[in-house]
C-alpha cells in the first residue's frame, strides 16, 4: 500500500467553499475511480488556510491508473472550472515504515 499526502494551502476566505465542494464533488469521484480517502483534516492551530488528506492505493501504478481516470471524469472537469479555491498544493508519497501500524 501507497499512501498520498496532499497539502492544500487556501485561498484567503475560501475554507467553507473548498470543504463543501470537495465533500460534493472529489470525495466521490475518488472513490469511483480507486483513490481510497483516509482522512481529511483542517488545520486548528496553525496556518488557518491549510487542509491535508490521504488517499491510499495498492501500488504507484495503480495511483497512476486512479489519477488517469479522475482527470478524466466529467464531475472533476466541472469542478476544476470553479473560480480559484486553491493557492498552491504539496503532495507527497509515503510508503510505510515496517513497524507502522498502517501498512
């Protein structure tokens, strides 16, 4: 298993519309397309225009194959023609440690 760490850093007042489009729109379409969604936090101390969450799949391939089709999906390309939300965006790949209660 592959784990996703994606950081998005928020446009100035977009928190409550970023949260309820994402809930309507990407949570689902990940979903349909096998990005499975671990979590999904806010930030509560610390930089107020930060959200993260983790999606998991069974291998880097399988991600690739997940993203193909995501990007591809008519419920995303409507989303993404929203007005800007988002200022910038960190992902990372985690794989996990040998000892780690999530494998």
């Amino acid at each position: 298993m592959i784990y996703e760490h994606r950081t998005y850093y928020l446009l100035p007042g977009k928190l409550p519309e970023f949260l309820q489009a994402f809930e309507e729109t990407p949570a689902k379409v990940f979903e349909r397309h096998g990005a499975k969604l671990i979590g999904f936090w806010v930030t509560e101390i610390g930089q107020s225009n930060e959200v993260i969450y983790i999606l998991a799949y069974d291998s880097l391939a399988e991600r690739e194959r997940a993203w193909q089709r995501i990007n591809q999906d008519e419920e995303m390309l409507k989303y993404r023609q929203a007005p800007p939300r988002v200022e910038k965006i960190k992902v990372r790949i985690l794989r996990p440690s040998t000892f780690s209660p999530l494998k």
